[in-house]
C-alpha cells in the first residue's frame, strides 16, 4: 500500500521505497547506546553523520525507554534534547523527529526545531500530547505498548496478540483523529520489545503484513532488540548483522519506515532487499 506524508516543507514518498529513521539516544542509560553521543557535539556530529550515511528521519530521544527504566523529569529531558536539536535543525535538511511522550517536551522540541512526534505511549500518558500533535500539524508516531517501560516486560501476555495490537493500534488512530490530527500524518508501530516476548516479537516481525488493514504507514524498530541477542547469543553492541536480517524481513513484509542505529548498515540493506521487493531500483539508489 502507497502512502505520502506531505506537511510544511517536507514530502516522504512511502510508496516509492523504505524509508529510514536514524536513532540519536542523548541518554546515559540506553539499552544500545547509552553514553556513546551524550554530549551536545558529539549528538550533533552523530546527527550530521547519520543524514549523509542516508537516514530520512533522525529521531531524538533525551530519555531511556529500555525494559525498567526509570521516568526522567520534563525539564532534564529538555535540557538534553533541545540544544541539539536546535543545532542539528542548521545542519540537515531532513525532518527532525522527538521521541517522548511528554507534552510540554514535544512542543518545546517543535519550536526548536523538530518536526515530528514519535510517541511510545500512542499518546496516552500525556493528555495534552494530541492537542500539541494536532495543533503543530506533524506527523505523529503511535507505538502499541503493553504497561510501561517500568512493567511492560514482567510477564507479557496477549490472548490474540496481532488481534490485540491491530485493535490497540485502530484504538489509537481514532483518538488522533478525533483530536484533529490529520489521517495523511498518522503512522503506527506495533511497538517490537515493547510489553513482548522473545515469541511475540518474532511473530509480529513474520506477520507484518496482517496490519495492512489499519490502511497506515508503518515504522519497526527491530535494531538491536533483545530478540535478535536470544537468536545469537550477543550483547547490544555486538548485534548488527542479526539487526540487518531482522531489518531485511521487515522490509520484505511490508514495513513503510525501519528504525535503526546503524544507519549507514540498514541504509544498504533497505536498498538491496527493496530492489528484490519490489524488482526495481528506487529512484533514490539510481540518483
């Protein structure tokens, strides 16, 4: 299915090829790469790196989201976030998006600068996050997640799990909806790691393609996800090669938007399991 996103001066063909959404944890504690761009320059260095290496989207997060962590105040969490993007918003001409589900965070964010929201919580935690995300008038993010980061892995249980997500998902397009968010800017995430087991993360990645009927784009996250370190037998750090099959099987099952670490390894993926997808080279490769 084709889809476009098209808002201020950005235009996003999801129809034409997988797009790539570049991660910029500015954390100490994240479960992949927690530390590694903690300081203001090199989170910008790392920004600018991952635009040229091909990224579409550089998605910023100021706050661990990984199985038990802990809440960090609206105030920290801008104080990490907001002097990056600000910088980074000078340096790159691709769209800036912010990971939180903070309200006061996300419009901060917009202002400095961003110009998405990606919400872990499906905008549910905030109650002033729809009326921020409908009133910038930017695409919005909205993960399906069972509990929350403190509990959504203390025994996971689903009774239909692609029924449940599919229904949660539907669930949360309406909400947006209903606060004015237009549908064209509205993407899902079923959310992989977040409230899964090892088996639940691989059946969502097997049967992607059951979430066609919501008739949204959708993004994954699969890199670097404890599934693929159970696969393995490896550390965060040292999972890339079973992120890029995990990333292959995305994209050949239907996913619009991957979300990754390594940009420059799953730019390179996406374009050669895209040419076999779709059997063709996107116009962007022959560019």
């Amino acid at each position: 299915m084709d889809f476009s996103l098209k808002w201020n001066k950005y235009c996003l063909d999801l129809g034409g090829r997988t797009h790539l959404m570049g991660v910029l944890n500015v954390t100490p504690d994240s479960f992949s790469d927690g530390g590694r761009f903690f300081s203001e320059d090199q989170a910008v260095a790392h920004g600018i790196a991952m635009a040229q290496d091909g990224a579409d989207i550089i998605d910023i997060g100021g706050e661990s989201t990984r199985p038990y962590s802990s809440r960090l105040s609206a105030d920290e969490e801008m104080a990490r976030v907001i002097p990056i993007i600000r910088r980074l918003s000078r340096e790159i001409s691709i769209p800036i998006s912010i990971d939180t589900y903070k309200s006061e965070v996300a419009l901060e964010a917009l202002k400095a600068g961003a110009s998405m929201i990606n919400d872990i919580s499906a905008l549910r935690m905030d109650s002033n996050m729809c009326q921020v995300a409908a009133g910038a008038d930017v695409p919005v993010i909205i993960m399906h997640m069972q509990g929350t980061p403190e509990s959504m892995q203390r025994h996971p249980e689903y009774d239909d799990l692609i029924q449940e997500v599919l229904g949660f998902l539907s669930d949360g397009l309406q909400r947006c909806l209903s606060a004015g968010i237009k549908k064209d800017l509205i993407i899902l995430d079923p959310g992989i790691g977040f409230g899964k087991t090892f088996d639940h993360n691989l059946k969502i990645i097997h049967e992607l393609e059951k979430f066609e009927p919501l008739k949204q784009p959708i993004l994954i996250g699969p890199s670097n996800k404890a599934f693929i370190g159970r696969i393995l037998g490896k550390e965060a750090h040292e999972r890339d090669t079973g992120t890029m099959a995990a990333v292959a099987a995305c994209v050949m099952n239907g996913a619009h938007i991957i979300r990754a670490h390594n940009v420059k390894r799953a730019a390179e993926t996406i374009q050669v399991i895209d040419a076999i997808r779709r059997e063709r080279v996107s116009e962007r490769v022959l560019a």
